[in-house]
C-alpha cells in the first residue's frame, strides 16, 4: 500500500527535476569557478603590466629624495603627470604611491583623474597623512612594501572597496621606500563574474527544461518495469555526480532498456542530454583556452617584432616605436636625453675572411661590451653593425665618462693579440645631446655625424701605424 501512494510515474517526475537541478547547480559553480579564476588572472596580468610601465619610467633615486626630504623636483612634476595620465588611459579606479610609517599612511605621489581635475580636486601633496583606511588595511600595504614582488589584495578604504596591486618602490642601494598601487573597483569585477555566471545558469536552465518537457511528455504514457529501471538510473546518476569537477565525471549510465517504444527513446534522450551538457562544457573551457593561446601568440609576435633575432637587444622597429615616445616628451618640453651611435668596424673583413658565423660572433661580442657599460639604457639594433643608445637615468648623468669606458674597453680587445682576429672587436661611436629646437632626428643626425669622424679617425690611426 505504501508503495501505491507513489506512483512511478511521479518518482520519475521528481527523480528528473532533482538530476536537472543538480545538473544546472554544478555546472554553475563550475563555470563561476573557471570563470572567476581566469578574469583574476587577467587583471592580475593587466595591474602587473601597468605597474611594471610606470616604475620603469620613473627616477626610483630622485623619487626616494623627494619622500625623505618632501621636496619636490621636475622629475616628480614628471611622474605626477605620469600618473595622472595613466589613471585615465587604462581606465583604473585609484593610482597612487605611498609608504607606510608607525601604522600611517603617507601620499608620494596620487593620480589625479580627469574627472576629478573637472570637479576641480587637486593633486595630493607629497608626505600628505591620509587617515582612510582601516588599521588592518594599513598593514597590507606595509607588507607590501617589504616583498620584492607585487602583491594582489581587497581592501577596504573611504574611497570605497576595490581589488588592489601593490609594486614596492627600491633604489639602487635596494631600499624599499614604498609601493605604487593600482586599484579597480571589486564592484566591477564581482558585476562581470555574476553576469557570466547567470548567463550560463539561463542557458543551461534552458537546456534542462527543454529535455524535461521531452521527459514530462514520455510519462504521459503508461509505464512499467523498465521506467522504474530508468528512474533508479538517473538517481544513481545523482548520486554519484555529487562533488565532481570536470565534465568527464558526469557519465549517464544508461540501463539497459530495448522496449523499442516510447521509453527507450526516453533513455537514449536522458543519455543523450547528459553528453550534449557534457560537451557545452568543454566547449566552454576549450574556448577559453583558445583565447588564452591566441592571447600568448599574440604577445609573442609582439615580443619578437620589438627584439632583435642576434643580439636580443631591441630592434629598428622598437627604435621606431621609441622615437615616437621622445618626440612626445620633446613636444611636452620634458625630455632629458642623448644618442650614443655606434658603428661595429671590420664586419666585412671578419665574414670574407673567417666566415659569417664568426662575423655573427664579432656582433654579439661587440654588443656585449656596450651592453655591460650602459646598463641603464636601452640598446638597439638599427642596421647589419649599426646601434643605438639612448641614454637615460644615471646613464645620462654619467655620460662622458661612460663614453671614455667605450674607447678603453675597445682598445683592450682590439689591441689583444692573444684573441682570435674575429674577437679584436673594434667600434666607432659618437653622442649627441638633447638641446631646446631639437627633434629626435637632429639628435640622431649629430651622433651619427660623430660617430663617422670617429670612424675617420680610426682609419688614419690604422694607416699611420700600418
């Protein structure tokens, strides 16, 4: 009699809306895991990106001088502006640098939006006390500026709560004096992660109420022993898909039903469905891997378009990409710079006498040299034994001396007997400082009409000693 009281038929009714639900609930907190793990990644990746460009641009000793003295230079004029640029061109909620000292947080330098210049907000001063945050969220960035890595943290300020990087600021004599810090809003960044997560829920919502109403259709029917087989079926499907991660774990065990009528086909349809909701997954996380690989292609295309295939330094095109930069700063009236040319001598001799693998050699010894000694500039290779440098930080400061290191340590090998002829490296060079009415070409021009009476001189060196 107990048993008369539950027909069949409602048993697989219920047996059936609790497998799509649960199907509909695990494949949401899949795709909200996935999902949720990805876009952290990403903007980890982002925040990081940005952080890295603007310590790289900034003077990390002259901004050190500024924090200890709470004086201000031209270069910190040049990284408030930096900043105030940055903030709005990758669309950040808060940019800003500070240090923390006895449990208080004191501004270096804070970006200042465009919106907030129009509401007529002005730049933070420097050693300014903010009384903000909590004292919890003071020591996450006093942890932060001990690491020797950027940190990811929420935090929690007056400003409102937003998902926060932190790079330490360290000088030449490996002081940490403080952080620079990127935030976006978490509202943002919860807002993406729920609406991808419904959007999945729907659709797969979607799919379980289709094959249901297929289910609710079959029952109509008049079932008996193997529709009791299938019910325990999908039960035991239930069961067993409880706790699973991967969409290879949820396998429908069909039972093994040839009634050929309406309830095999409800079988093959409930197996069926279990592949097609097992496939959406993958296809998920498939595409997701795509766009991850097409991401990583691209940045390596990127890479080896701005790095040059011998030497590793950078390339013409990166030269180009950097020429645009100074010209920028020059229209800006705040570029500080000199170009050092430098011209590899004897390639020709090297490759008709010894072989292009060894006028391979020659280039990179060369390069090696120069490299060593302007550690603070970049490098670039312009042509076959052309290169530039472009000076910049103590490099710039140190330039004339740098400049008499370039003939001495060319002298040494050119001069050394004891090396094979193709590693007598020898060079011509020439600088040229950034004046007021200049563009980066007459810069360049000047440089490389040095380099060439240079390269004159060199010659009648070897004529008079020959």
């Amino acid at each position: 009699m107990k048993n008369q009281k539950k027909p069949i038929h409602r048993s697989l009714i219920l047996g059936s809306a609790v497998f799509i639900t649960f199907m509909c609930l695990l494949l949401s907190i899949q795709a909200y895991l996935t999902y949720s793990q990805s876009l952290y990644k990403r903007y980890d990746d982002k925040l990081s990106n940005i952080l890295n460009y603007a310590v790289n641009r900034i003077d990390m000793d002259d901004l050190y001088q500024n924090a200890i003295t709470g004086q201000k230079t031209e270069k910190y004029n040049d990284v408030q502006q930096l900043l105030n640029g940055m903030v709005d061109d990758f669309e950040l909620f808060y940019l800003y640098s500070l240090f923390v000292r006895n449990d208080s947080i004191y501004n270096i330098c804070s970006a200042t939006s465009k919106a907030e210049r129009e509401r007529g907000e002005e730049d933070m001063k420097l050693l300014e006390l903010t009384d903000a945050y909590e004292l919890s969220e003071i020591r996450k960035f006093a942890k932060a500026m001990t690491k020797d890595e950027i940190s990811f943290f929420e935090e929690d300020s007056d400003w409102g709560a937003a998902y926060t990087a932190c790079k330490p600021y360290v000088n030449s004599l490996g002081v940490h004096f403080g952080v620079i810090c990127a935030d976006i809003s978490i509202s943002d960044l919860h807002k993406t992660v729920n609406n991808y997560v419904m959007y999945n829920v729907l659709l797969t919502l979607g799919l379980g109420l289709l094959f249901a109403l297929i289910l609710f259709i079959w029952l109509r029917r008049n079932v008996t022993g193997p529709i009791l087989e299938l019910e325990k079926s999908a039960r035991h499907f239930a069961e067993k898909s409880r706790g699973k991660k991967t969409p290879d774990e949820l396998i429908f065990a069909a039972p093994d039903i040839h009634t050929h009528n309406e309830i095999e086909s409800l079988s093959n349809a409930i197996s069926q469905m279990s592949k097609d909701m097992r496939t959406y997954v993958q296809g998920l996380l498939e595409a997701e891997a795509i766009a991850r690989s097409a991401k990583e292609q691209a940045e390596d295309m990127t890479n080896l378009a701005f790095t040059d295939s011998l030497t590793h330094v950078n390339s013409k095109v990166a030269y180009d990409k950097t020429k645009e930069a100074l010209q920028e700063q020059i229209a800006n009236n705040t570029a500080t710079f000199a170009i050092v040319m430098i011209d590899v001598n004897n390639l020709k001799d090297v490759n008709d006498n010894f072989g292009h693998d060894c006028g391979d050699k020659y280039i990179l010894g060369a390069c090696r040299i120069f490299c060593n000694i302007y550690r603070q500039s970049p490098v670039y290779r312009v042509g076959g034994d052309e290169f530039v440098v472009i000076l910049q930080n103590s490099d710039y400061k140190n330039r004339e001396k740098l400049l008499k290191n370039i003939e001495r340590e060319f002298q040494k090998t050119a001069n050394n007997t004891k090396r094979k002829p193709y590693e007598r490296y020898s060079v011509a060079y020439g600088m040229s400082e950034f004046k007021a009415g200049d563009n980066v070409d007459d810069v360049f021009k000047r440089a490389d009409e040095s380099m060439y009476a240079k390269k004159e001189e060199l010659k009648g060196r070897q004529k008079k000693n020959a």
